[in-house]
C-alpha cells in the first residue's frame, strides 16, 4: 500500500515526458492540462496529485479497476463534480486551452456545451428521437427550424444512427434498443458541437455488436473531437484509443502511447492490470 | 400434524433428522392440553384480525349506505330526468309548515309567498324550518371556488418550496429545519388552521370573512403535503436526466424546466388531487374566515371587481354543519341533510377517481 501511495512521484517523470503545452502560452486546440490535481470528496481524498496532459484530437482512455478514480477524473473535466455536494479540487488545477476551468470568472454553462459527455448508463430523454438531438440546440437558443433540421441529421449521421432512425424521428428515444440508445446520446452530445466529447464506460451495458458500432465511431470522431473514454474494457482502450492512461487508488500511475503501454508498460503495476493479474 | 409419523420415530439417525425428533417431543401425548390452548389461540388470532379487517367494510358499507339511501332520495326523483335539478341548482329556502283545509302543506319560502298572494286574507299559522327547501347550488359554487383559489395558492408556493428543496438546497442545519416545519405544518390540527387565519387573515389584515382569506388559510393547510408529494415526484425524476441535460450546457433552471418539471408534473398533479379533496372537506379552517350561513347573492353578484375576494361565500361542508348543528332537528331537516353529504361525497369520490385516472395514465406514459 505504501508504495502504491508513492507512485505518483515515480509517475510523474513519465507525465513530464508529455508534449507539454506550457501554461499561460496559448494551447493546441482543445487540448486539456492536469496538473497537481488532488481531488476530494469531503474529507476523503480520492485523487492524488494527477499530472497528466490530453493532447487534442486524439483518443485518450482512462483505464484501471473500478474505484480508482477515473471517472471521478472525468467528471472534473466538465465540472460534472459541482453537482455532488462535498465533492471539490483541493489543489491544483485542470486547464483548457491553458485557461483554468475552476476560476470563478468561468462559465459553467458555456464550459459543459464545449465539453460534451456521454455516460455509463445510457440516458435519452423521455422525448423523440428528434427532440433529443435538438435539445442541447434550443437549449442554446437555436430557433430556425432549418438548422435544427439540419443539425440533427448531422449528428444523427455522425453517431452512424441516421439510417436506422430517419423514419422514425418523432417516435420515442425510449423506443430504440440499448445500442441505439447510447448512439443516440452520443448523437445528442455531437449536436452542439462540443470542442472535446467525455465518455464514461459508453459500452459498459451494450453487446459485442452495438459496442463495436460505437468503438468504430469514436475512430471516425477523433479526426474532429478531442475524445477522453472511461473504460473497464482493456481491449476496448488497445482498439480504439491513441493513448492510455492507467489508474491505482487515486494515483495516476503511468500514461503512454496505448501500443507502448499494452506491448511494453513502464510499471509493474500497469502490466499487472493489462495482463489480468490484478483488477 | 402431519409431523405425526417423525414424533413416533425412534430417536437416532443422522444428526438432523435427530434434531427434528427433540424439537417436537414436547407436542408428545401428556402434553396435549398444552397443544388445545395453542389451538385455540391461534383460532383467536386468526379471528381477530380477520374481523379487525372486515370492521373496516361494514363502517364504510354503513356509512356510504345510509347517506346513499337517504340522499338518494332528496337527489333523485322517481320521474325524468330523475335527478332533482332545483336541489342542486337553487339557493336553500326556508321551508314553511302549516296545515290548510286539513291537508298538511310543506312550502318554500317563493312557493309560500306565491300561495299567499293566491289565498289573499288567510293567514296560515305556519312554523319555519331554516335551509329546509330549496337547494344547495351556493354551496357547490362557494366550495369550488374556495377549492380553486387555495390550490392555485399551494401548487405555486408548494412547488416552488419543492424544486428549491430538492433540486437547489444543500443540506444544512436551515434545511433540517424547513423540513421540521413542514412535518409539523402537516400536524397542526385544522382548526387552529381556522383560528389562524382568524386572527391574521380576517382580523389582522382586515379582510373579513372572505374568499381571500379562505384561500390562504386552505391553502396553508394543504401546503405540507403538496410540498412532500411535489419532492418525491421531483426525486423521483432519475438523476441521469439532470446530468443529460446540464452536460448539453443547459442552465440549471433549464434543465428543471424543460427537463426535470415535466416529468414530474403527473405525480405532482395526482397527490394534489388528494390535496383537493381534503380543502373541500374541511369545516374548521372556513367556518371562522370564509364561509356563511346563509348569504342571498351569488359570489358573482358583486358590486365592483374587487370585491369579488373579499366575499364570503356558502361551501358544502359547512352547510351541512349548519344545517345538521345550528338549527332544530326535525323530519324536514333530514331531506337537505343527507341530500348535501350525498352530493358532497359524490363530489369528493369524482375528484379522487380523477387522480388515479391521471395517474395511470401519466404512468404508462412516461417510465425510464
């Protein structure tokens, strides 16, 4: 246990190694800075000093057993955490596009619509498959009803649901099977044009065939979005992500490349997990 | 007692069939009185909870039966259109009681005038019986406005306290203490309700007795429970909708409007129901601030706008306290008596079987 809680200074060399955009200078496009972030819910810390660097355009997967903080990760990525009570960043900071998410003077509102997320558990609205997608739309004040026409087709297309659904628009999301369901949320976070999409374990209650739909669609969505992926599924994060980041109780113990860290991991701990010994 | 066959058995065996001998050696012959008083407690028991239960369905037969059969009688006629139209569409009248060339006459006050000024000169010794004739058409209006006007009042402070509660509200030591103030708004007798709104509503504020002041006593009565009905429905909305909605950079009054409140509504519309029929059931809290015995205009009959709120007004429930308490019981009370609790449970009976019509149906609208 000590030496697990003594990781993040062996980790850390590894994050410096990172093509770092330097603060204060002006970043690459959407690209996201952790640094020193420990994070707490009350009283228990449950993220220790994570430095960790999201370059943009490419697809980071955040892996390693349940409750080690990962998600918890994520979710501080697009102040999701505000909503649990207790929950706070007791230092450090997260930066995008070198500008400090946590400042007081950041807009919440305009933050989450440039950082979009997808969840776990799949969450369409009670609305049509159509008012799903244009929700984040009105929602913004989009109005003309051409563009929200056109829009939703476009995330529809991009979240590869459109020929299944372009029939039925104005029946129930409620109606679509699980994978469609996922697709559609996806489909719903695309329409607003988010600069960055987050994704919490998007297959973790989908089958092997919706979930490769999903895994080819975050390939074709990288070229466009910066994507950060919460997965339990090791094989998910080799297919479909560009680097991987491995995750023990709270500590950020190494990130690399995804072939480096499934062919040939730093730490022992890494290969551990890769391998199934643990976790 | 089919066990029978295993108490006989020797003892022996493995240890589980052993232990299944020693558990039932006491039920062995010698111990047989013992065994009877188990019996006969059992069959007590059994008894007494079943007639616990059925003491339920014969007080509600009794009391549906009684006032079915008695209003009945005042509420439908034995010729079409076989409902008695002028008792719910007239004033109450006094009845009058005298007896004229030996025949026994029982008239309203209209048809008493009308019927002098056809026997000019005669002076009939005729005894009166208050509300006795006529209808009940007041108070069914007077009720449904006081209904009216004091849900409006606790579904927008009972809704808004609701969203603040659940959907803003952090838990600290204030909100602990909304909450005991809530649980104990809900105990407060409804006559101190009545008492309340006496004091602060009619005499304080001066407004008399009045629709008004009816409204807001009602309406703080009923609060509690729109306000914990209204946060469960809110609850109750799955959490995934709000994260939904917020991650698509919705504001949080946004996400509540467009996205939480809707879905909560149905809930929060049936338990309101329930709300409703208790503001119209209740006696205590307008018989000092809102209603009248007796009052001739209609409540809108007013001389100027305004003073449409300020009114008092006739309701059903305390007319059927007046005319059940307030005046001399005779054979020509009972007719208005048992008519206006028939129409009142009636009333009372459509407006629950609405809630649950609404809340099946918004149920199998809307499930996640």
């Amino acid at each position: 246990m000590v030496s697990l809680l003594e990781m993040p200074e062996t980790a850390s060399p590894l994050t410096m190694n990172e093509p770092a955009s330097s603060p204060g200078a002006p970043a690459d496009h959407a690209s996201i800075e952790i640094a020193n972030l420990d994070f707490a819910y009350g009283n228990h810390e449950v993220l220790h000093n994570i430095n960790l660097n999201i370059p943009p355009r490419a697809v980071t997967a955040f892996i390693g057993p349940s409750g080690c903080g990962k998600t918890t990760l994520l979710r501080c990525l697009n102040r999701m955490n505000d909503l649990i009570d207790g929950a706070r960043i007791t230092r450090g900071a997260i930066r995008i596009e070198g500008v400090d998410i946590n400042e007081p003077g950041v807009d919440v509102v305009d933050l989450r619509r440039r950082v979009g997320m997808v969840f776990q558990k799949s969450n369409p609205f009670p609305k049509s498959i159509y008012d799903n997608v244009a929700y984040g739309l009105r929602i913004a004040g989009v109005t003309r009803r051409s563009l929200i026409d056109e829009a939703v087709e476009k995330s529809l297309r991009s979240a590869a649901l459109w020929d299944e659904v372009k029939d039925r628009l104005h029946v129930s999301g409620y109606g679509l099977s699980g994978g469609q369901q996922q697709r559609l949320c996806i489909a719903r976070a695309l329409a607003v044009e988010p600069e960055i999409v987050l994704m919490d374990e998007p297959c973790s209650a989908l089958d092997p065939i919706a979930t490769a739909k999903v895994e080819e669609l975050i390939r074709q969505l990288k070229t466009q979005y910066t994507i950060v992926i919460v997965t339990h599924n090791m094989q998910q994060a080799g297919r479909c992500s560009d680097r991987t980041a491995f995750f023990y109780l709270g500590n950020l113990i190494e990130v690399d490349d995804t072939t480096k860290i499934f062919s040939n991991p730093a730490q022992r701990q890494t290969e551990e997990y890769i391998t199934g010994r643990f976790g | 007692m089919t066990n029978d066959e295993g108490m006989t058995k020797p003892e022996g065996g493995d240890a589980s069939s052993s232990s299944f001998v020693i558990r039932h050696s006491s039920f062995r012959p010698g111990h047989s009185s013992l065994r009877r008083r188990g019996r006969v407690l059992e069959r007590t028991t059994f008894w007494l909870f079943r007639l616990a239960t059925y003491f339920v369905l014969i007080a509600a037969a009794i009391i549906f039966l009684d006032i079915g059969i008695k209003g009945g009688r005042t509420v439908f006629t034995s010729k079409p259109p076989f409902i008695n139209l002028p008792f719910l569409t007239e004033p109450p009248q006094t009845l009058y009681v005298f007896e004229f060339e030996g025949k026994k006459m029982a008239l309203g006050d209209r048809e008493f005038r009308q019927w002098k000024t056809a026997h000019p000169g005669i002076e009939p010794d005729a005894s009166s019986v208050a509300y006795s004739a006529g209808g009940i058409w007041p108070c069914i209006v007077g009720t449904a406005l006081l209904v009216i006007g004091s849900m409006v009042l606790a579904l927008v402070i009972g809704i808004s306290s609701a969203i603040y509660l659940s959907e803003y509200s952090r838990n600290g030591p204030l909100i602990r203490l909304v909450r005991v103030a809530i649980l104990n708004l809900a105990g407060v007798p409804s006559i101190v309700f009545g008492l309340f709104g006496f004091g602060l509503f009619v005499i304080f504020f001066g407004w008399n007795v009045s629709l008004i002041a009816g409204w807001f006593t009602l309406g703080l009565m009923v609060l509690p429970a729109i306000i914990t009905a209204s946060e469960e429905s809110l609850r109750a909305v799955p959490q995934g909708l709000r994260e939904g909605s917020l991650a698509l950079g919705a504001s949080k009054w946004q996400t509540i409007r467009k996205n939480v409140l809707p879905y909560a509504m149905p809930g929060i519309l049936t338990s309101s129901i329930l709300g409703i029929a208790r503001v119209a059931g209740e006696t205590a809290p307008i018989m000092f601030t809102a209603a009248y015995a007796m009052k001739d205009e209609m409540p809108w009959q007013v001389a100027k706008f305004t003073d449409f709120v300020f009114q008092g007004v006739m309701a059903l429930p305390y007319h059927i306290y007046v005319v059940s308490s307030k005046i001399p019981q005779n054979e020509y009370t009972e007719r208005v008596q048992y008519g206006a609790a028939f129409v009142f449970l009636f009333l009372v009976m459509l407006i629950a079987l609405t809630s649950i019509v609404l809340r099946e149906r918004s149920r199998s609208r809307l499930s996640w």
